[in-house]
C-alpha cells in the first residue's frame, strides 16, 4: 500500500497537523485525509485506462483505497473514545455533506449504486452476481438493526430514568450524570456499530469484485464523495463558509 496516503501531514514545526480540541483535530484530518483521497483516485483512474490497465497495478490501488476508508474510520472511533459527542455531530462536514448522514455516517446501502455500475462494465458472472446481491442482503438486514438499536437509544433519552434523574432538583449522588452517561455509553457502541457497517460493507464488496471492477468501483464511490464535498464547500462559501447546519 502506497505509505503515503495513509500518512497525516506535518506542521513547519515538525509536529502533527491535528494538536487541538477533539473537533479541531478531527477538521484538521478530515481535510488531509479528502487531499489523499484527491491523489487515489487520480492513480485509479489513470490505472482503470484500458492502455495500462494491469492487475499488479491495480491490486495495490484497490487496497490503498479501502486503506484509506478505513483510516477515517479508524480516526473517527479515537475521537469517540475521546468525545463521543464531537463523533456524533460532525461538525467536519460541509452542510452538503451533511445530508447524507444516516446513523451518523453515509448510508451503506448507497455504495451499491456504484458496485452495479462496476459489475455491469466488467465480464462478471452469475457467480458472482449471486454473492454481491448476498452482501446487498446482509447489508440491508445489519442497516434495519441499526435503525432499530437507533430508535431505542433515542427512547431511553426520554425514559423514565434519565428524565427522574434531570427533573430532580438536587439529584442524589450525581444520578442525573450517572443516567445521560449511560446513553452516552449506548450511543458510544451504537456508533461503533454503524461505521463497522459502513467498512465492513466496502470492503465486503471488494471482495466480490475483480480487480478492474473493484477499482472501477472505488474510483466511482470516492469520485462521488469528492464530488459531493466539493459542491458542499462551494455553497459553504457562499453562504460565509458555514459548516454544519
């Protein structure tokens, strides 16, 4: 894997760029890590060319970009760890972005759209074809879980412990921290929950895929993103370059 995607960029004084607050740091990588993304699927693309097109090229682009989906995944979990409420309101992300947040993140169905399209350009088989729609089925199945998981921390914000514990005047012995930490703790795994779908679903599909079709598909899923990043930043701008909604 080419080592310089995956490594964070350097001040002048030599020390790493993100040495602020939980959410100044998690801006400070997030714009790195879109930079490095630039760079991949400039490589892919020019590699997916049908005059260069070779599997000892392409295997170790494709797994530099599932790398580097993995490296914001992995960031974002040490910021949870840190402040699970920073992780939960992206504050990163243009309004655009923002959009597409289900469960705190993208939708793991959505990288479906781009994996047909690669499927459908390559000489695929049935085969195959059978296991990507075996993904697409876990998938959707762990996504109604997390729905499900979701809708019930959002009815413990509003149970009976928790809000005892807050209407009390002088709730006893810290209770009242004691109830929201506990939901904290539930929206802490619940996320965790999430983001390993959102991996697990990318690389999932990789493995499905042939080496031209898995670049094919990373190129078109990350174009997408920085497509959808550029735009968010240009309306941000705009509108006295607001992040967050």
């Amino acid at each position: 894997m080419p080592v310089s995607y995956l490594q964070p960029r350097r001040g002048t004084n030599g020390r790493r760029i993100m040495e602020h607050g939980a959410g100044e740091e998690m801006v400070a990588f997030y714009e790195a890590w879109v930079g490095r993304e630039e760079r991949i699927v400039a490589d892919l693309t020019d590699a997916l060319l049908p005059a260069r097109r070779r599997r000892d090229v392409l295997a170790p682009l494709v797994d530099a970009a599932v790398g580097h989906v993995s490296e914001y995944y992995e960031r974002k979990a040490r910021l949870a760890d840190r402040d699970v409420v920073a992780a939960l309101d992206p504050r990163w992300l243009n309004p655009l972005e923002r959009t597409f947040l289900w469960a705190w993140g993208w939708k793991p169905a959505l990288v479906f759209r781009f994996a047909d399209g690669a499927v459908a350009g390559g000489s695929s088989h049935q085969q195959q074809r059978r296991a990507l729609e075996r993904v697409r089925a876990a998938t959707a199945e762990a996504e109604r879980e997390v729905d499900r998981e979701v809708a019930a921390v959002q009815e413990s914000l509003a149970g009976p412990r928790v809000l005892a514990a807050l209407r009390r005047q002088h709730p006893r012995n810290g209770e009242a921290d004691e109830a929201v930490a506990a939901v904290g703790r539930s929206l802490r795994v619940l996320l965790a929950a999430a983001d390993a779908l959102r991996e697990r679903t990318v690389r999932d599909v990789v493995g499905t895929l042939a080496p031209d079709q898995a670049g094919a598909f990373l190129a078109a899923l990350l174009r997408f993103h920085l497509g959808v990043h550029r735009a968010g930043r240009n309306w941000g701008s705009g509108n006295g370059g607001r992040m967050g909604l």
